[in-house]
C-alpha cells in the first residue's frame, strides 16, 4: 500500500498493534536492503507514519498506567478503584450481583457498587411483568444469582431419583440441539484401500419454554438475617418448590403445559416394554437388558419407586436362591441389579420398573430462575412475598434409550 502523506500512514496504523507496526518496519527495512528498485520516498512515507503510530500508543499506555497508579497507596497496598467498576462478562455470576440480589431481597442498602451492578443486571434481564394490579414500588425482580442457582441444582441432585440422572441444559427454548446417540464402531483397514466416509448418528432436541411459578411467604424478620443465612434459605425453598416439579414432569410431564417424561415421551411397543402379572420375575430383569438397544447398556440403571423395590424386588432371588437385588455395602442408598445400578424415585408408579442411560432424559432451565419480593400484598400480616418464576421444559432426548417393565393393568 503507498501512502500520499505522513498523515494518511499514522491514521492506517494508529489502530494497529505495536507488533503488527513493528513487523510491518522490519518488513520495509528489508526491502530497502534488497531491492535496488525500492521507491524510497514512499517507503520513508510509510516509516515515519509507522514511527508515530508506535509513539502515539506508548503514549495511551503511559496514560493508563498514570490513571492505575493514581488509584494505587503504597502503603496500605491497596487500589483505590478496586471493585469500583460494574462487572462486564457474566455480570450474574459476580460476587457483586450476588450481594446485591440478596440485599435487595432482604430490603437492605446497597452499596455503590452493588447498585450500579444491580441496575445493570436488571437493564440486560427480560423480566416477566406483574399481572397484579396493586401498586409495586416497593416490588423487585431479578435473576437468581449463577452461585445460587448453581446451589440450588446441585442440592437437587442429591435428592436422589431421575432428576440426579438427567442431563441438565441451559439452551433458548425452540433451539434445535444435536444429541449424540452409539455409532458402529472403527474398522481394521487394508493398507491403500480407501474407506468409505459414514454420517454419524445424531438426533436432535428442541425444548419448549413452560412457565413455573410458586410463590412463598416469611415473616419480615427477614431483614435481620445475614444474606448467607438468606441464600440458604433461599436455596432450600427453590429446590423443594421448582426443582421438585421438574423431577415429577421427568417422570409424569404430559408435554400439554408442562414438560414431557419418560412415561408419556417414549413410544412404547413390543420391542421396549413389555408387563408381568403379579410380580415381576428374575428373568424379566434380564429380558428387560436383552431389549435394550446397542450401545445405551454401558450406561444403563434400573429405576423404580421405593415400594416397588422394597415390595416386589427386594425379596426376588435367581435360579441359584441368591438375592437379584444387592446392596452396595459402601452406601446403603444404592443396589444394583444384573450389575446395573438401581436409582430410585417415587414419582415412577408403583409396579412400573424402567431401565436406560438416564443421560438421554433431559431438563432445561434455559434463563435461570426469576425471583420477584413484594411488601405489599400481605400489608396485614406482617408477611414479605416471594415469587419464583422459571421457564422450564423436560424431554427424552432419544427414546430408544429406555425399556419400561410394568404390572398388566386390571390384575
């Protein structure tokens, strides 16, 4: 590129880097040394603007470090600016929001810092308008911290049952995601013959967006509790109150309204599922594994409610009188069964036994959990409101994964 002054050079490269600049010298240099043809003056054109160019960004990083250095005393060893700034990247997942979620929930003041970080949050959130028709200024929405929401799912995975087993997603709703489902395995090769390429296996999710809301009251005594004492308040109440629905619609969800289960989701026929008469039998077990397809068995568990376990399966033994249950002697919460291991979850109907990868059973919460206060609508009582709003959905994700034993109805 020729440039006509030093001007238009610097404003070319004003905005490059300093190694872009300094590369782009060495490179200028080198054809003065090796090309006798050289326009020189062109060349000394491009230099000058690259040489103020490079001035001109030391100069900006002198500035900042002046600016940094300003806000920075030697003796305490503290920054002066240090937590001053709004978080950019993730602000939901900062420990900035997160103290001013929980404040803001409690009605106590905030400071700078946490206020301009909670105005900013709530500028990015598309939060759910109140329907109500009482006044709300002293109301607040927001969405649940990424710690606390983070709390709230693992807490929900030691609740045991399939909601510990599924696969958790956090995609748009509508979004079409590929799932990976067992390929054929790698063929030996014959040096110099050419393979023929294969599509892989993939089927593909799309989640509808369901509402779930559940509102709670506590006393305004709250305000005294420190926001850690708060957030595990917090914590226990969503996952009793939101993440016990989606457990039940992983098993039950009719997909009208509400998310989709296993029981309703699957295309039940004669190669997956098949019943028993009074009680299931050892050889049912070992039927219920022969049907399942290819490549899910690696990964497969048994699923049952408690009564079942305990009443038609505990007591069940093989040919050679040995227990077809085993207790794991490490943990007495878990057995396994032809050496698949038993998960239990009492939103699974009595007589009714699955077994498949759980890991293609799915539940989205693609934005979080909403969680809105009101002072207003219990004035009388003294009680502060609470409201947690989450867009949910649940879903197979491939129905061949799963095989269902279950008792014949009528008997």
């Amino acid at each position: 590129m020729t440039f006509k002054n030093v001007a238009e050079a610097f404003n070319y490269y004003r905005n490059h880097s300093i190694e872009q600049i300094e590369q782009r010298a060495a490179q200028l240099k080198g054809t003065i040394d090796t090309d006798p043809n050289a326009d020189i003056t062109s060349i000394n054109i491009e230099l000058e603007g690259l040489k103020q160019a490079k001035e001109n960004l030391l100069d900006k990083q002198n500035n900042q470090k002046d600016v940094d250095q300003r806000g920075f005393n030697p003796i305490t060893g503290m920054n002066f600016d240090l937590g001053q700034k709004v978080p950019k990247d993730n602000i939901y997942a900062s420990a900035e929001y997160r103290s001013a979620f929980l404040k803001t929930m409690l009605g106590q003041k905030l400071t700078d810092v946490e206020a301009k970080t909670y105005k900013r949050a709530m500028e990015l959130a598309e939060l759910e308008k109140r329907a109500d028709a009482f006044s709300t200024t002293t109301s607040a929405a927001a969405v649940l911290p990424t710690t606390t929401l983070n709390e709230v799912v693992s807490k929900a995975r030691t609740m045991g049952g399939l909601i510990s087993e599924a696969r958790d997603f956090a995609i748009p709703t509508k979004l079409a995601v590929p799932i990976g489902t067992p390929s054929t395995k790698a063929q030996w090769h014959t040096q110099g013959v050419p393979v023929e390429s294969e599509e892989p296996d993939v089927d593909y999710v799309a989640f509808d967006g369901h509402e779930l809301i559940k509102v709670f009251s506590i006393s305004a005594a709250v305000r005294r509790m420190s926001i850690d004492a708060f957030e595990a308040y917090l914590v226990e109440e969503l996952t009793a109150c939101t993440l016990e629905a989606i457990a039940d619609a992983l098993v039950n969800g009719t997909g009208e309204g509400q998310g989709t289960g296993v029981l309703l989701g699957v295309t039940w026929g004669v190669t997956n599922s098949f019943t028993y008469a009074d009680a299931p039998a050892y050889a049912d077990f070992a039927k219920m594994l022969g049907m399942l397809k290819r490549g899910y068995g690696a990964g497969a568990k048994f699923t049952m409610s408690n009564s079942t376990l305990y009443n038609q399966v505990y007591t069940l033994t093989d040919l050679n009188e040995r227990p077809i249950f085993v207790p794991d002697p490490r943990n007495d919460d878990i057995g396994r069964i032809l050496g698949k291991e038993v998960v239990v979850d009492d939103y699974i109907p009595d007589g009714t036994i699955l077994v498949g990868n759980w890991r293609y059973m799915g539940y989205n919460i693609p934005e979080g959990i909403l969680v809105e206060v009101s002072r207003d609508s219990s004035f009388r009582s003294g009680l502060i409101d609470y409201r947690a709003l989450a867009i949910a959905d649940t879903r197979p994700l491939v129905g061949e994964a799963f095989v269902k034993l279950e008792k014949e109805t009528g008997v």
